[in-house]
C-alpha cells in the first residue's frame, strides 16, 4: 500500500471518533441538525448506508451545512467511494474558515488531490495541516516530505521532457492487461507478460511476438513447457534470445512467494524451467529479473532481508560451472529506503534503470535511471522527469541497444470504464539514454569441411582491459550466437569448439560512425595438419616488432589453445604489405614471428612445439591497391604441422 494512502487511512479513523461528540453546528435549520444527529447514530451503530442517505436529506435542507458535508467524507472514506469523500471535503471546507481543529480533513483533501496529481491544490492543504502545528510528529514528517515531493513535481512539470509515444496495435494489445515489454538485442522479438484481468483467478503468462515487414505478428505463448496454470510472467531475455528468466508463483518447487526459474532455447524447444535454487531465491517474494547481454550478470526486485529498504535491487553472476553466486544487495545510491523494483539492465551494461518511491519524484513509484562510473561505480540516480512520470506509480521502462527505441506500460480506463494495462513504443529522448549505445554482431557458427552447424563458445574480449565482457554458447541445432558490441571499446572475438582450430576476430567500435550492426558467418577448422588461423588480434607499432600490450588478450588464448592440444606442433609465420622494400618487409616479418614464438616459450610453451618464419610480401591475400587490403595482407598467422 502507497505510504500516503496509509495516512489517508489512519486519519479517517482519528476523524471519525469525534463523531459523537457534542459540538456546535453550524447550521440555524433545526430539521437539518436532527437528521445530522440521527446520522450520527447510525454511523456510530456501523449503518453507514443509512446515516449517508439522513445526511444527503441534511444538506437539502441547508446546502450550507458544513459538518453534514465533512461527516459524509468520512463515512464514504470508510466505504471506498473516494470520489464522493472527496467532493463532499472540498464542499465542507470550502463553507468553514481555517480552523486547527480540521488539521485531519485537511490532510485527507490533500491526499485525494495529491491522487489526481492536483499538486497545487495538495500543497495548499498539506500547509493548512502543517499550520495547525499538531502533535503527531510521525504525520508532520510525512506531510513535511510531501511537500517537497510536490516541490519537486511542480518544477519537473515547468520543464516535462518531451518525447514521442505510439500504443501499440490491438495485435500486441489484445489482452485486458500486458506489461513488462523487452526484446532480444536484434530487435527481432518481444516478449512480455500477459492477463485475462485482475482477478486471482486470471492467469499470468509470458508471450512473444515476431517482427515481420515492420509489423509485430500475434503474439504467441512463449512455450507451454514454461506456461503453467501458475502464474508465469516478470520475463527477462538474454540478448541472444537463448536464456530466459522468469517469474512463477505458488509452484510445487518454489521456495518463497514467488520464485525466479531459468530456461534455455535449443533450436526452436524452451527447456523444462528450472527453479534458481535456494542460493538465487529467498522465503519471500523474488521477483523482477534483468539480465545482462550475455546472460551472466541478473539484477533482481527481492523482499529478503539485509537490504536498505522493503524492497530492493539485487544482483547475481554466473560461475564458470553454470553455478550463480549469492546475490549482492546493489546497496545505496541504488537502493533506498522506500520500494526499489523493476530493474532493467541495458545490453551495453552502462545503464541501469528502474522504479523507486524512496528517490526524490512525483509521487508513487517514478522511473529512474543511474550510470555506472569510470570507477565501476553506480552515480546518484536520476529521476526521468514529467510527463513519464506522475503522480501515480510507473511500472518499468526497456530501452533498445541502438538507444532510438523504448517499451513501457500504462495503465488506462477505457471507454466502458474498465481498466487496462497497455503496451506503448516512444522515441527515447537524449536525457533518457544509456551512457552508451550498443549494436550487435550476428551469424552462425559451420564445421569448415561439412558445413554443418557446430556448437562453440563465442567470447567477446576487451582488447584494452583484456577482460572477458561477453560468453555465449552458438545453437548446436542451428549454429546461431549473437554477441552485444558498445560503442568506445575495441573488442576481440574468439569462436572455439574442442578438437577445432581457434578463430579471432576484431570489432573496432571506438568510433561511433561504426556502430552498426554485424552479420557474420564463422567456419571452424578441424585441427589437421595444414590447417590455418589467422591471429587476428595481434598488433605491432608501425615497421617495428615488438608486440603491444593489446595483444596479450590473442597470446593467452593461444598459450590456452596449446596446453589444451599437447600433441600438436605449430609454425608462427608473419606477413607484410609492399610497403617498404622486399628485404626490409623479409626481416621485419620474421622478427614478428618470433616475437610471438618468444612470447609463447616465456609462458611454458616448449620450443620444441613452436618454429617460425617471415614470408614478408611475397603470401599477400589481398592486391595492396588499398589501405583496407594493405591492413588484411599485414598479418601473423598459425599453421598446423
């Protein structure tokens, strides 16, 4: 329950015990004021029908009758009607002068309005209650607070961050609620979660659409080996579309209120899920999951305790045996005091957003946004302003790789009065995108002899930090991987499969104009004699041959490739463009080779395993008529012997 409709709660019950009591009305109708008192006695017998139809007759009678008005507030507070207790306040208070002795009817008019986002007439009524200088220090603080909360939205509505909005068609939005929108990292599908209604009995599931010309197809379930007569929803997607995590409540093996559950795709197949266990999962509720690009990394909304506040943000890694650590409270400046839900990792891991009611907003839960910091480090959050946010809670926000393209749901009432969740696409203003954009390279991995396709580890290195960003497995049906690539960083990528040659490439995305997005077909080698591999990721400064520091992410992989194949025996070769002389280029390539070979015996590689030689111009792949051809013709190479 929001805070402030808790208050509005436990004023009504500080109000309504001075029914009884005897006071001065200010009416001269003597009619009026019997029907006033006999109302006050059903009231008091809990006949709260009849004592607002004695009340309406009271007011007919003086249409000035103040108490009348304040009394069936109250009454109609106490039976839900939100509407009528709001309009009789307004009515009541409206015909008195300021008095202390209504501090509480003047913080329950300020509730009401503060609910329909009235925020100067809230404030105007919050003061008149904080005027009356009571006692309770416990309801002074709140009001204090909301206050500055309407502070705060008043400023954000003088400057509303304006951006572009589109429902989606009746083909997504076809059921009376779906939310929490995401999609893989090619765009190509979305997946939420969706249901029949609000009722216990309304089944929750998770659906997935394709997009197709342009157009989102109908959605369809995302596997009935995932969609239960439980509740299923809360989806997170990797970014190669082939791990999903979800939320399921009240299953046979749940641990707590709801649970999260893992499954992995195969082909076309969602495997059986699989609760995340007692390391992942707590007695209470866990809920919300966001995963990382490569699926390694999960972010979580959980009720366990040992956090800063209710709820709170939470995140897990992924071991190298397919075990996850024990979750990390993200702590503060994430975390607050108040309700923290709804965390959403962007692919390129810079940007985390989420909802939050503890971080300075516009009432309820609003959207926020934190960076992580050159010092890994997430900076104070930032609230993502009017219109998007309001008065009312938010529900969560997912935003596209590229930064161009968001998701988000909005609750409205429709034309037969009936509530409905919505699915809507926006435009994503500058101030609301990830510190950093990210695209992606895209293929399927062959056997270079059958062509078939071939199951393989796809790590994505960076070549500046030499650390391992990214780890995804290629479909062993279908031979796909998808990798996310952000911009600033110049990435190594390694493609390798037991009793196969290892495969490098280079991704140089430092400059933005190269973001886009990469499709690309990887064939591995049998390792044979004869077979090459081109060693993509080594770098030498221009007519020299020691070897920079970036190239150490390449030798330590072919140090890993060597101890893992003892029995082969290799051959370094180096290779130049024509510029130069022929000599010259001859010498240079040779002491490349060598400089790798030096490298690899420093390490514990035999000298035995390893020769070398230079070929200088005289293998070139490419015709030197051009940079590009030049840059593919200066290379190294390995070759099986």
């Amino acid at each position: 329950m929001p805070k402030h409709l808790l208050v509005f709660l436990l004023s009504f019950f500080l109000t309504i015990t001075g029914f009884a009591q005897k006071q001065s009305l200010n009416t001269t109708n003597k009619k009026a004021e019997s029907l006033y008192l006999k109302a006050d006695t059903y009231a008091r017998s809990r006949d709260f029908t009849k004592a607002l139809e004695l009340l309406a007759e009271a007011v007919e009678k003086d249409p000035d009758f103040a108490e009348a008005y304040l009394k069936a507030a109250n009454l109609n507070k106490m039976m839900g009607n939100k509407t009528a207790a709001y309009e009789q306040l307004q009515q009541g208070l409206k015909l008195m002068p300021y008095n202390p002795s209504f501090a509480n009817y003047y913080l329950d008019l300020a509730e009401l309005n503060f609910d329909r986002g009235n925020y100067e007439a809230a404030k105007t009524n919050y003061n008149a209650y904080l005027k009356a200088n009571t006692k309770n220090s416990r309801y002074i603080a709140y009001v204090q607070n909301q206050v500055e909360t309407v502070d705060y939205a008043l400023e954000a509505m003088k400057s509303p961050v304006e951006f572009n909005t589109v429902q989606l068609p009746s083909t997504i939005n076809r059921y009376p609620l779906q939310y929490f929108p995401s999609t893989t990292a090619d765009q190509r599908y979305l997946i939420f979660t969706a249901r029949m209604g609000s009722q216990p009995d309304h089944d929750e599931n998770i659906y997935i659409s394709e997009l197709k010309g342009g157009n989102w197809v109908a959605p369809v379930s995302i596997s009935e080996t995932i969609n239960t007569a439980a509740n299923e929803g809360a989806a997170t997607i990797s970014g190669d579309g082939k791990t999903l995590v979800f939320t399921s409540c009240s299953r046979p093996d749940s641990f707590g209120d709801c649970d999260l559950y893992i499954s992995f795709r195969t082909g076309n197949e969602w495997s059986k899920p699989k609760n995340m266990g007692t390391t992942v999962n707590s007695k209470t509720w866990d809920s919300q999951p966001s995963l990382s690009a490569d699926g390694r990394t999960l972010y979580f909304s959980s009720m366990r305790g040992g956090g800063v506040g209710k709820e709170d943000i939470w995140v897990t890694n992924l071991n190298e045996d397919g075990s996850w650590q024990k979750p990390r409270n993200m702590g503060e400046p994430v975390n607050s005091k108040g309700r923290d839900l709804a965390p959403f990792i962007h692919v390129s891991g810079s940007t985390l957003y989420f909802v939050s009611d503890g971080h300075k907003g516009l009432g309820g839960l609003d959207v926020f946004m934190t960076n992580m910091s050159a010092k890994q480090q997430w900076e104070t959050p930032k609230n993502l302003g009017y219109p998007l946010n309001t008065h009312a809670d938010e529900s969560s926000l997912y935003i596209t790789p590229d930064n161009n393209l968001g998701f988000y749901a909005r609750s409205m009432t429709t034309e037969s009065g009936a509530s409905t969740v919505q699915l809507y696409s926006l435009d994503v203003p500058e101030v609301w995108q990830s510190k950093s954009k990210s695209t992606y390279a895209q293929g399927r991995v062959y056997h270079a002899d059958t062509k078939k396709p071939l199951a393989a580890t796809v790590q994505l290195y960076d070549i500046e930090l030499d650390s391992l960003v990214q780890q995804v497995q290629s479909d062993k049906l279908s031979g796909e991987y998808t990798v996310v690539l952000t911009e600033g960083k110049q990435y190594a990528l390694f493609v390798s499969a037991p009793q196969f040659m290892m495969n490098s490439l280079n991704f140089d995305y430092t400059s933005r104009k190269n973001l886009t997005p990469v499709a690309l077909d990887v064939y591995l080698k049998p390792i044979k004699a004869g077979s090459v591999s081109v060693l993509t990721n080594l770098f030498f400064p221009s007519a020299k041959y020691d070897l920079e520091k970036r190239s150490q992410t390449e030798l330590n992989k072919l140090i890993n490739f060597m101890r893992q194949n003892k029995e082969i025996k290799i051959e370094i070769t180096g290779h130049t463009d024509d510029v130069g002389s022929d000599a010259a280029n001859m010498i240079l390539s040779e002491k490349r080779a060598k400089a790798v070979v030096d490298y690899l015996t420093a390490h514990g590689i035999s000298g035995s395993r390893i020769r070398h030689k230079g070929f200088g111009e005289t293998k070139s792949v490419k015709p030197n008529t051009s940079e590009e051809n030049r840059q593919l013709n200066r290379r190294i190479e390995m070759q099986v012997l």
